[in-house]
C-alpha cells in the first residue's frame, strides 16, 4: 500500500490543474547525465528522459520508474542531470521535482543563449524536506534560459534519490502542480455496490457489461460454485431485472459452467455488441488444459461454443506469463491489450493488435508515449464510440498504486491520444483501482475495487459526470426479411458511411439467434446493408447527424430474391434530393446490380424512377426520367448490354404512400428495378 504524508494527501486533494493553469514549462530533452539506474526491463524505467515533461508522481514522496535516479543509491556526491527547453524565457521561478529523499539537490547551473553558465541555485546544506517541489526564485533573470543543469549529493541522505520533473517559469508566486483532472470533476461520486446477488465474501473482478445493459458477465475466484478448486477463477454472470435499474435488480448470479469455464483459471475480458461474441483469456488446449493468450467463444441455439484461439504473433509477457487484459473494440476489428514486450517502456505498455483481411490478427503495436509510461498501463476499456479509452496506469498522476484514466482518440492512426486524465478522488483510491466497463448507453459505468467491499474486491457501479462519458452511440437492430414472404434470412449486414466505401460494422445475422446488433456512433449519416448469395442487396440510410444521447433504433432489412418478375425499391441512395446527379455512394449500389446482371447474363432489368407531388408535375417527370437515363448510361458504362435495360419514368403518377407527410413523401421518391427476364 502506498504510504501518504499528511502534507501529500491535503496539498492532493486541495490542487487540479493548478501546475497547468500557472505559466510553467517543463523540460522537454535530455542534454547530458552523470549516470542512470537500470530497470527491470530494457525500457525507460529511471533513465534521465523520464524528467521531462510535467512530474509523474506529483505529491507522492515514494519511488517511482518514471522518474530519474543515479545508477547507485547512497552513491556519488556530484550526480547531475541536463536538460533543455523548448521555447527559452527569462526564468523567474526554477522548478525540480524530488520524488523520494526531498533535498539532495546542492546546485542548479543555467545556460544561455550562448552557453554561458549561470549558478541560481546553491544549496546551504542538506536539508531534508517535507515538500517535494524545489521552488528556486534566481536573482539574475535578465539572460533567456535554454538549459539547466542539477546537481545532487546522491550520497547525503540515505537511499535512492529522484528527479520526477524540471520546469521554468516567468510567475513569481510559488508554482504548485496537481493531478491532472476531467474539466467539471465532482467533488463526490457515490461508488454503489452491487449487492449479494454479485458479490460474495469471494473476489469479483474484470466486470464485463453488455452493450445494452442487461447482463452483468464477471470473473469470480474463491467461490465453491466455482469448477474445480474455489480458488480458481470462473465466469459468472448476472442479469438485470425488467423494469428497474437499481443495483437491487441484478439477479442471483450464475455460473456460466462448461466450456467457459473447466479446472483452469478462466476469466472474461471482452463482448461483442450483439453479446454473442464472448473474448476469453487463455487459449483452451485440447487437453482440457489453459496456455497464455486470447479465445473467443459464440453463443449458438444450444449454448456458448468452444473457446478458440485468437492468434496474435508476438503476444507475449517478458516476466508473469499469466498477466494479461485486453479489451476488443466494437467492430471487432481491434484489440487492446496490456503487455510487457521488449519494446515496452516499463512494467506493461498498452499495444493495439488490428485484424488483417484474411482475419488473421497483426503483431502488437504501441499506442505510444502519451499512453504509456514507465511504470505499469493495465486493465484497458474501449467504449462503444471506439473512440473513448477507459485504463489503469500507475506512471500518470494519481492517487494511488493505479489509478483509472480516460483518453480520447484524436484521428484513426491509433497513436494520437488526448492527454489522459485522471477520474478523481472518488472513483479512484489510495489501492489499485480498474476494470472500468460502460455500456453503450453511457450511462453508468461498471468497476472492481476493494473499498467499502463485502469480501475481497467487489464490483460497484457510478453514475457518469458528461466530462468522462463516451460520445453518444446508437444500438442499431432488427431481422433481414425476404422482401415478399417477409420470413427472416441469413445475411450479412453491413454499415458503411453514407458516401464514402468506409465499412463501419459488419455482423451475420441468424434467424436461430432472434436479431442482427450494431453499435454506430451518433452525428453521422450511415447506410445499412443486407446481403445474401442469390438475392439483390439492399440498403438504406439511417441519419444520426442530429441525434446528441444515446439512442435504441429498431431497423429491419429487405432483401430480394433474384427472380423473373422481383422488384427491388431504392429510396434516396442513389441520388442527391431534387436532383438526378448520382450521390456519394451509389456507385457502389449500382456496382452490385452490374454484378448480378454479369452472374445472370440473360437478365433484363426496367428501370422506373418515381418522385412525390410536390411541384409542377412536368418538373417531377423529367426529373424522374433523367434518373433513370443516368442509371442505364451507368449500368451500360459497366459493360451491360443497353437492350438488357429498358426504362420508364413515371414522375409522381404512382404513388405507394400518400404525400401527406415528408416521411410518406420520402417513400414516393424511388428508383425500382424489375427482373423481366431472368
């Protein structure tokens, strides 16, 4: 457990931003050192790099990997670190950080423009402090600063001595830094514990919240309904009850049992939107038995099938071969995971690992240095906007042995992350805290911790301050329907962007399994998809540019067979409003019509184009036959034969809604394409 000055824990609840809201500049490279200490691993841990930037521990007087120390504790009388600054001023205030021994700094050497040294600090002797942060007011501040150079007696006070952090800066008034906190933080968040139908006297970790809510999946250790030995780890699971959302309303928990669950130490870390998509650790042998790594399981009719691998290349820990977390982004598409390689800075580093077209997995790639840290990244969560990261570090500020952060994902490289932030005093704890799980609601979010637990670690629940929560998702859902018996059919259905060939979430849809499921993120336009072997696809939009909270959307999907005398309808993919220019996109779904055409080379087509009443009615029927001139010209482009389509245009003389309404009128504004001969 982490031990706190009385000093440390007012000065860290009192400050937020303060160190960022006040003019200070932290050194940004390493210009010379007398020596470094040597980690547990070939990565940053107590190399001079680790004192720049803004401190990692700020108020905590204990050791840290991130960072600076001697190579020796209780070693040389003259260690020092140089480092310089990215835009010279005229230093008022000089900062240093002293992570543990506070008070071994005896010198401060400054360097201008031209390389001429300044002495602004000499120490009157070894005084041990109470305050971590050296606060040194120059008397010569006429010169700019490029550099400075810290000089410690390594051997004055006993043990190892750190630097976290150097700064200058142009404020008088005595700089302060704090944990780095999401705007508007409430000062108390009440942490809600599950209750007895969760928890048990055991150890409930890693929770798992579907997308939409309802079913709580968790690992359980020290249970006797566990498989095999209580003290080994089972998946269980708890639902909610309908119509209520309290904590009460979680029913008695249920052990997933077999093959989830066999003598080993099972535990889940990931679901798919549709919840029928289970991410396990460990990879499950043919003999019963477990080995490091990922599987993944699919509920059928008749239950959770056999776990099976995913395989990653280079998925490895260098020291505890069994420590692993993982989260798998909605898509499917991404893992996340938290390894220690040899590429790793410290303890474990956050890697994406992306799915190669042949559904292969690639070889895990960092998420880089504004993630991770030289001291330990774990337990991460991705939510369903797959954008917001949710993870525990022990390297960024905090206020205990690990504490949980959020970042955002600034582009789609997976590398440029918003600076993480810290989600304050209560969520996070002086112990480890993590598991973070939230589902597509955004609602609520879903945690293990200790404190104020029934047993071992419990699992609670919070309400989400709008600082912390996702972007707003919708849940997309409903059947793929044979366009004329309206009996369900096994399809893909796909969403992509509207304009562009983007594909943002595929899924196979299955009569047996009720319903298709997709997560799309809100303030986008999207379209829908099925497709099926032997059937024209369709597709249609579904606008979300409008919508700001979360949304549940049922959207069932049409398909037609190919056959003489089918009639497929497109409304408003193929063509931008009032006009008869193709739109971003429909190319793809005139792609597929040529595609059909080429596999049926006998088929003939009429193409009717279709508008509303609304406006002079000669107006709607040109337009309407200059659409489905542009569909022929873009078909016989392709290669097809022009007396295999013939076309009519029928303005608005045939109505299949009344125009009484924009929603009935969208209807009336269609292009139909009939099998004539097949």
């Amino acid at each position: 457990m982490r031990v706190w000055s009385v000093l440390s824990i007012l000065l860290i609840v009192g400050v937020s931003l303060r160190g960022r809201s006040q003019s200070i500049q932290w050194a940004s490279r390493v210009v010379g050192v007398s020596s470094e200490k040597t980690g547990g691993t070939s990565g940053e841990q107590y190399k001079a790099s680790q004192a720049l930037g803004y401190p990692s521990k700020v108020l905590a007087l204990d050791e840290s990997p991130c960072a600076w120390a001697p190579r020796e504790a209780d070693g040389s009388a003259d260690e020092w670190i140089q480092v310089g600054f990215a835009k010279p001023i005229q230093a008022q205030q000089i900062v240093v950080s002293e992570n543990v021994n506070p008070g071994s700094v005896i010198r401060i050497l400054a360097y201008d423009e031209k390389n001429t040294e300044h002495l602004v600090y000499q120490a009157p002797g070894i005084q041990e402090r109470t305050d971590p942060l050296l606060r040194v007011f120059p008397k010569e501040t006429s010169f700019l600063c490029h550099q400075l150079k810290v000089i410690i007696n390594g051997a004055a006070l006993k043990g190892i001595n750190q630097i976290d952090a150097i700064g200058i800066s142009t404020d008088t008034k005595p700089v302060s830094v704090g944990i780095k906190l999401s705007k508007e933080t409430p000062k108390d968040i009440q942490k809600e514990n599950l209750g007895k139908t969760v928890n048990s006297p055991g150890q409930e970790v890693t929770p798992v919240i579907s997308p939409d809510g309802r079913t709580l999946y968790f690992t359980r250790n020290y249970h006797k309904g566990n498989t095999g030995a209580a003290d080994h780890q089972d998946v269980w699971y708890s639902t909610l009850q309908t119509g209520t959302g309290a904590a009460s309303g979680w029913s008695e928990a249920i052990n997933i049992g077999s093959p989830i669950n066999n003598t080993g130490d099972n535990a889940i870390n990931s679901i798919s939107p549709d919840g029928r998509t289970m991410y396990l650790l460990n990879v499950y042998r043919p003999d019963g038995g477990l080995s490091f790594g990922i599987s993944k399981s699919v509920r059928t009719k008749t239950g959770w099938s056999q776990p099976v691998e995913c395989r990653i290349p280079n998925n490895y820990n260098l020291h505890d071969k069994n420590q692993m977390e993982f989260c798998v982004s909605p898509d499917g598409r991404s893992i996340i995971l938290a390894l220690q390689r040899k590429d790793t800075q410290g303890n474990r580093d956050l890697y994406l690992s992306r799915q190669k077209a042949d559904n292969t997995w690639a070889e895990p790639v960092s998420l880089g240095n504004v993630i991770n840290t030289a001291d330990a990244e774990s337990s991460p969560f991705l939510a369903a906007d797959s954008r917001t990261l949710y993870f525990t570090s022990a390297g960024h500020p905090g206020y205990g042995n690990g504490d949980i952060f959020v970042s955002r994902r600034l582009d789609e490289s997976w590398t440029n992350w918003s600076e993480p932030e810290n989600l304050g005093p209560s969520i996070n704890t002086p112990e480890w805290d993590g598991y973070f799980t939230i589902p597509a609601s955004g609602d609520y979010a879903y945690l293990s911790s200790r404190a104020g637990s029934v047993g071992e670690d419990d699992i609670f629940r919070l309400k989400l301050f709008p600082a912390i929560k996702p972007d707003p998702v919708a849940i997309v859902s409903g059947q793929v329907l044979d366009a004329t018996t309206k009996k369900p059919v096994a399809a893909a259905v796909i969403a992509g962007l509207f304009g562009e060939q983007t594909e943002i979430a595929k899924v196979d849809y299955s009569p047996e399994m009720g319903e298709y499921k997709l997560i799309l993120p809100a303030r986008k336009v999207y379209t829908l998809s099925a497709q099926k072997e032997g059937y024209f696809p369709t597709t249609e939009t579904l606008d979300l540019s409008n919508d700001k909270r979360f949304r549940e959307i049922r959207r069932n999907l049409y398909v037609a067979k190919v056959d003489s005398g089918q009639k497929i309808v497109m409304r408003e993919i193929l063509f931008m409003q009032s006009q008869s220019t193709l739109s971003p996109g429909a190319n793809n779904e005139l792609d597929r019509i040529v595609g059909i055409m080429e596999a049926h080379p006998a088929m003939e087509l009429l193409v009717e184009g279709h508008t509303d009443n609304q406006g002079d009615w000669e107006l709607n029927l040109k337009l309407s036959g200059d659409r489905v001139r542009v569909v022929k010209e873009y078909l016989t482009g392709k290669g097809i034969a022009p007396t295999r389509i013939l076309t009519k245009a029928l303005g608005p003389s045939k109505p299949i809604a009344s125009n009484g309404t924009e929603e009935k009128r969208k209807q009336n504004r269609r292009v139909e394409f009939t099998i004539l001969k097949l």
